[in-house]
C-alpha cells in the first residue's frame, strides 16, 4: 500500500485506554491546528467501537470549539446515549490539555429497505480527462496563506481531479466547484474504514466553496478560515478507493461565517453521502488601519 495512505490508516488506529475512552494522535498537514477532518475520522472510529457490527453509521454533527494541538494527543469520550431496536446513537466528546476541543453526535442503524429517490449527478468530465492538479490551481493557492498554501500543496493519500468552471456550471465566480476524490491505493473490503475516511476528506475543502465570489475581497493574510460545524450523511455503502464527484456550492455568507454543503457520487451517478458546513470567514483590517 502507498506509504501516505498507510500512514493515514494508521492516524485512525486508536488506542483504547478504558471503556468508552480512546486516545489518537496527530499529525501536521500544513494548517495552523489539528486538520478538522482528522478529528472527524477519529470520533467517528471511537463511536464505531462501542456499537455493534450490524450497525453502520448515517449521520454525523460536529462542532469545533477549539484549535487542536498536533503536538499532542487527542483523547476521545464515548458516552453510549441509546442501543435501540434499529438505531444507536453516541457523543463523542475530544478533549486536549483539559478542554473540550469538539464533539460530535452519531447514530448508526441496521440495514433496511424503504423509499428511494435522489438528485441527478451534474453532468461533468470523466476523472480521466482532467489533470492530476492541486485543488483550485496554483494561481488561486498563491493568495492562500502561507501554512493553508502548504498544505495544498503537500503530497497527500487522496487525489484530486477539478472540474474547471468552463467545463461545469460554476464559471463567472458562481460559489459552486465540482471535483473528483479517491484514495491514491487500494483499500481493504472494510466498510469502516471507507466512512471514516470519507469524513476525513470531506472537510477538505468544503468550507472553501464559500470563498470563490470573493478573492478580491479577501488578499493575502487578511483572511481567517476556520471550521465552526460540520454535519454529513451517508445514504449508501461506498468505497474511498474508487472515484467520487464532490459537487459543493455555498448558499450563503454574511456575519462573518460561510455556509457550503456538498454531494458525494459514485462514477455511476449513485449519491451516497450529504455533506453541511459553516466556517468562521474574518476579514482582518488591513495592517496600520
């Protein structure tokens, strides 16, 4: 397996140090705390360890209250809210040096059948026929700050293939961007593994969706981003190691936060994960002001 990828499997091997309590470390991807959607991995793996193995997970709601420290260990609390007939449910609380820093609430459920419908995939490029690139181009990344512009442009286990705006519905500075995602090796048959890692990358560049109408706006070093929430569903089994088409778009901005929400499809057009976010967008005044 690709090194980068392993490591990664490995950020979310918990150690469990007493009922319903694990420990996760961290690890630098180039942004100022703990990358958002390392968390999200992890709390989800946590919960997974307290529920049952008939029961997959559907939902998810997080919260960021505070910047991890990727120099320390992250330990997770499991509470075990409900172990229904079809549906359990936990919070997962992350604490560092003695703080909640997030928390998140899940519920899983055993596999039924019901009602089906979905929103059509937007009509897009094939992955193959876009360039290997660095999400958003170099020329967007240059006004990133500088630790965001390292982090993009590090060697990562997922690519990414984007959609031009001349290709999608997105051209004219729309607040919309469509990408295709997978892991950049093969992964084991574990349907685990592939939700954690799909909460992984989800936050990758969600929240981003809501900068596209206002580079102008925002210069170099003038700008802070940060998660607030994060919330997703899964709708359908899926593998992180096949691609998939991340169709994002931001509703709205104002206060100071931007709002993004995104859908997860298959190659053959099967909407399998929902995703929701809003993030703190500050403008800083402008040095000397």
């Amino acid at each position: 397996m690709d090194h980068r990828l392993a490591a990664l499997q490995r950020l979310l091997e918990l150690e469990q140090i007493e009922q319903n309590i694990f420990r996760g470390e961290s690890r630098d991807i180039g942004s100022p705390q703990v990358y958002g959607g390392q968390v999200l991995g992890q709390a989800l793996k946590a919960a997974y360890a307290t529920v049952e193995p008939d029961r997959r997970a559907h939902s998810l709601h997080a919260y960021f209250l505070r910047r991890g420290d990727f120099n320390a260990p992250i330990v997770y609390f499991v509470d075990r809210s409900r172990d229904g007939h079809s549906f359990t449910s936990r919070r997962v609380t992350a604490l560092q040096h003695g703080e909640q820093i997030f928390h998140l609430s899940a519920s899983f459920q055993l596999e039924e059948e019901g009602l089906q419908h979905q929103l059509e995939m937007p009509p897009v490029p094939p992955p193959e026929s876009l360039d290997p690139a660095v999400p958003f181009g170099a020329e967007a990344i240059a006004h990133f700050p500088e630790r965001l512009r390292q982090k993009y442009m590090r060697e990562r286990p997922f690519e990414f293939r984007v959609v031009p705006p001349q290709l999608a519905d997105s051209a004219g500075g729309a607040p919309r961007q469509y990408f295709w995602l997978r892991t950049v090796d093969a992964l084991p048959d574990d349907d685990v593994l592939h939700r954690c890692l799909l909460a992984y990358v989800s936050d990758f560049h969600l929240l981003s969706t809501a900068l596209l109408p206002h580079e102008a706006q925002a210069p170099r070093g003038r700008l802070v981003v940060a998660s607030i929430d994060h919330a997703m569903w899964f709708h359908w089994p899926l593998r992180v190691d096949e691609w998939l088409l991340y169709a994002t778009d931001s509703p709205s901005a104002s206060g100071a936060r931007g709002f993004a929400r995104g859908s997860l499809y298959t190659r053959a057009g099967r909407l399998v994960a929902s995703t929701v976010q809003e993030g703190l967008l500050r403008l800083l005044p402008p040095t000397g002001a």
